[in-house]
C-alpha cells in the first residue's frame, strides 16, 4: 500500500535542491534572530513560542536534552507551533518545525536512531508534524518517514482484544497517553491517504478504553492497563493501574479532540467518540480545584501533597476549548475554558523582566514498571519532584493559547 503511494507521488513530484537549501538558510537565520525582549502586546501564545525559540534554539534542546532525540514531547511542542503557523502565517513558527526534523532525519529518509524492532508507540508522534511539510515543501523524505511510522503499526503488538501495545517491552500493555501518539497520526494518514479504511481500527482503541480504563465509579481514566493482569502494577481483577493521573486523562482528551477532526461525521463512529468525549469532560469537570485547574491524582483533590498541575490543567483547558470551537462539546466548555486559563496564568505563569514566560511546578515525566521497578501509586506520582518550564507544560499552555485566540 505505502510503496504503491510513494510510486505515484515520486512520479508527480521532483525536489528542487536549491529551494530546499534556501529554505534551511532563512530558517536558520530567522530563529537565530529571535532574541529581543518579548512584548506585552503580544498574545500569550506567541509570548509562549517566542521565549519557547528563545531557550530552545533548537526544538530538542526542550527539557534540557543534550543531544537531539526522536521524542514525543517535541512534537506535542511543535504542534502547537504548526497550529499558531496556520495561525499567523508567520514563518519563523514553520521553520522551527523543519528545522527540527531535518535535524533528526538522514539524506535517505531514515529517522536517526530509530529502529521499528522497539515497537515504542511514542515515535508516532512527531510523525503528525510530516505531513504539512510533506505538502509544503514536496520533500519525498517526509514522505517516506511517514510511510514507515503508518508501517511500524502494520506489525505492532497487540493485546489480545486488539489494543496496541505502548511498547515491545511493556507487553499486553495499553497506556492512556498511547492514545494520544498514536490515533490522530493513524487517523491522519487513514483519510489522507488509505480513504479512511482504518477508522474502525481506530474507533477499537477508544472503545478499549472506555472498556476497561474507565473508572466505574468517577468516570475518569486510569493511566494504563494490562488486560494479562501479569504486571506488579496490575490490579487482580480489572488489570488497571492503580491511579488516575491527571495529565494521563489530558492525553485521552486530546486523543478524542484530534481525532474526531478525522473522522466523517457519517461514519458510525462518529457519534460514539464524540459520547466518549461529552462524558469524560462531564467527569473530569467535577474535580477541578475552586479556581478551575486540575489535580495530579485526579480523583482526590484533599490527599495529602496532591496539587494542581499545569499540564493537566492545560491540556483539559484545550480540550474544552477545541471541543466546543468543532462543535463536538456544548458551548459552556469554552467558556469554563476561559476561566481555567485566567486561573492558570495566576497560578501557574511568570514572565521574567525579558517577558519571557516560565510555567511553573510542572510534573516530572511518569511511567510504569521498568528498572527499577515504578509501581502507578498515588504516592508515586505526589513524590516525583516537579519542575519549571517542562515542555509538555509548555506545550500544554500554548495549544491552549491558540485555541482559546488568548
């Protein structure tokens, strides 16, 4: 399928080098340029992505990496990038985004260290960012890239039941935020370039979710399941983790929002998603704090060391938000995502005398099982230390930024 598609474009598209060498040039020199104060005018949004280019000179130095990496956490990042471009028109946003990939990919379109035998669900991700510049640039590299991520999916693991596996080393495994990864890249490529042969597929991972990682009794999402029930964290009977992290929950909001945007609204499933969005916003919006952000143990806002965390908060406010803006959740959304986002910036935001803006006491990146052993505890996710400025917050502010027009 992927080969007989990259058969027809090579035969209508021809790379023009010298374009594409201009095209680096002026991105570089238009990144580097951006170091000047940050204006007060300006939308936070852009206030978020101009300090963002002004830390990050390059997209993967976010979260203090030292050597460029193929990472989920970049493409939620630039994401928000490519929305403020369509946004703004502005270039410098485009630039930041290819400069990033053409950083991690080679002259043959291979993906630096990336070897599909890890069947690691995160690398699909940044895949979402190929294929506008795949339709700017005509570059058959980004083209390629994406052909290989649609294939990793052909092959990888499966539980029982059919959900993928977050990772070959996590088997019988489905985690919430593989959702996120994964679906709307899959949907994407689907509509784009398979006419939407795949959308049941698709639907069968939310609808595994809402079958075995839904809380009975809140409503809400726990972070991961093992339908084997064989893993240390695995509850006996259900096969969940033990705790709803809030950020986990912000994942499977913004896997519903971004997804839905593929799918027909005659397809069956249409309506089946959009319930499952109506009804954890329903849920989620009855543990928000006073103010209107949400907690890292979700469900239980007075245990002792729980807080408000602003990459939950931010993803649920661009949920909301985006929701309502498509028509898939009620107009009071938007404007409790209005509210949430005035409580975040009081909360959360700190412009330093350059006008750079910090958001801070973000939470430290989560996982289960592994070496050594990171068993899904309520007081797992309340001890591992938050951090300023961690890019998934970042992100988190900025999508909601844009969707909110702030």
């Amino acid at each position: 399928m992927y080969q007989s598609l990259l058969t027809k474009i090579k035969l209508k598209t021809a790379i023009v080098l010298l374009f594409f060498l201009g095209f680096k040039t002026i991105a570089q020199n238009q990144n580097k340029s951006v170091q000047a104060i940050i204006s007060y005018d300006l939308k936070w949004s852009e206030r978020m992505a101009l300090t963002i280019l002004n830390k990050y000179p390059q997209a993967w130095q976010l979260d203090g990496n030292e050597k460029p990496k193929w990472d989920y956490k970049m493409g939620f990042v630039l994401s928000g990038f490519e929305k403020l471009y369509q946004k703004t028109n502005d270039k410098k946003y485009l630039n930041y985004i290819k400069e990033y990939v053409d950083e991690m990919i080679d002259s043959t379109g291979n993906i630096k260290k990336y070897d599909i035998k890890e069947y690691n669900i995160d690398y699909l991700n940044p895949g979402k960012l190929l294929f506008n510049l795949y339709d700017i640039t005509k570059d058959l590299r980004y083209f390629e890239i994406i052909g290989k991520l649609r294939t990793q999916l052909e092959t990888q693991p499966r539980t029982a039941s059919g959900g993928f596996w977050h990772k070959e080393i996590y088997p019988n495994q489905m985690w919430i935020d593989g959702l996120y990864m994964t679906e709307p890249f899959y949907a994407q490529f689907s509509v784009k370039y398979e006419k939407g042969k795949s959308l049941d597929d698709i639907a069968k991972q939310f609808e595994l979710v809402q079958n075995y990682m839904v809380d009975k009794k809140t409503g809400l999402v726990y972070q991961a399941w093992d339908e084997s029930k064989e893993i240390g964290w695995a509850d006996k009977q259900t096969g969940t983790s033990p705790t709803m992290w809030g950020r986990g929950i912000g994942w499977y909001m913004m896997a519903l929002v971004e997804t839905l945007d593929y799918f027909p609204k005659s397809h069956p499933k249409y309506k089946v998603l959009e319930g499952y969005l109506n009804q954890i916003a329903k849920n989620v919006n009855q543990y928000k704090s006073e103010s209107g952000l949400w907690y890292q143990v979700a469900d239980k806002p007075e245990k002792f060391g729980n807080y408000v965390e602003p990459s939950a908060s931010g993803m649920i406010i661009y949920a909301f938000a985006k929701g309502a803006n498509k028509g898939y959740l009620g107009g009071s959304y938007k404007s409790q995502a209005k509210k949430s986002f005035d409580s975040f910036v009081k909360e959360f935001v700190k412009v330093d005398k350059k006008g750079e803006v910090n958001v801070l006491n973000v939470s430290s990146n989560i996982g289960l099982g592994g070496k050594p052993f990171r068993d899904g505890t309520n007081e797992y996710y309340l001890t591992s230390k938050p951090r300023d400025n961690g890019a998934i917050g970042l992100g988190a502010f900025l999508l909601a930024a844009i969707e909110l027009n702030k």
